[in-house]
C-alpha cells in the first residue's frame, strides 16, 4: 500500500542495484501485472479456493519477508501505519489459512 512511499525497491534484491528512478520505474511497471491478476482472479471465481490459498500464503510471506529485512539501512518501513497494513495482512492470511 505505501511502498512506493517508502522507496521498497532500495531493500529488494536485485532492483536496489539500480539507479533510484530506475528502480522505482521498474517496481511500478512490475505491478501493473500484478493487480491486473488481482483483479482478474477475483472477478472469475472458477478456482477462487486456489487462488485465496495461494494468496493466503503471498500474505504471510510478505509478512515474514518484511521481518527479515527489519534491520535493512534502506528500510522505510517505519511507522505505526505500514505495519498495520504489513502485520495486519499477514495476520488475515495466517487466519484465513486457519479457518480454510
């Protein structure tokens, strides 16, 4: 949700090699794909349990992923906002896992 706020690029493998406005660039485009995904698999409900399984488990790894680069020198991911988002997510993930 704030990443683009918080520069996510600079603490990601591979794109923190790059020039700031290039990997910002890079990290966008790349989402455009993404929430078009989104999007349509939410709308064509054919394999929606598959889909929540597979995103459950996107949640969590975010979340887990976000606890491994904590200590990062890059890592804007500092207030109360973003780690309701980041913790809260992977919580509803690691619930809904739970409950499927």
């Amino acid at each position: 949700m704030d990443a683009i706020r918080c520069k996510e690029w600079r603490i990601l493998p591979g794109l923190s090699l790059l020039e700031d406005k290039t990997g910002h660039l890079v990290f966008m485009i790349a989402h455009v794909p993404i929430f078009f995904f989104l999007l349509w698999k939410l709308t064509n409900g054919s394999s929606i349990e598959t889909f929540r399984f597979a995103f459950n488990i996107f949640l969590v790894a975010h979340l887990v992923l976000h606890l491994l680069f904590i200590r990062h020198k890059n890592n804007e991911f500092k207030d109360w906002i973003s780690w309701s988002i980041i913790a809260g997510s992977g919580m509803c993930g690691i619930l809904d896992l739970i409950l499927l």
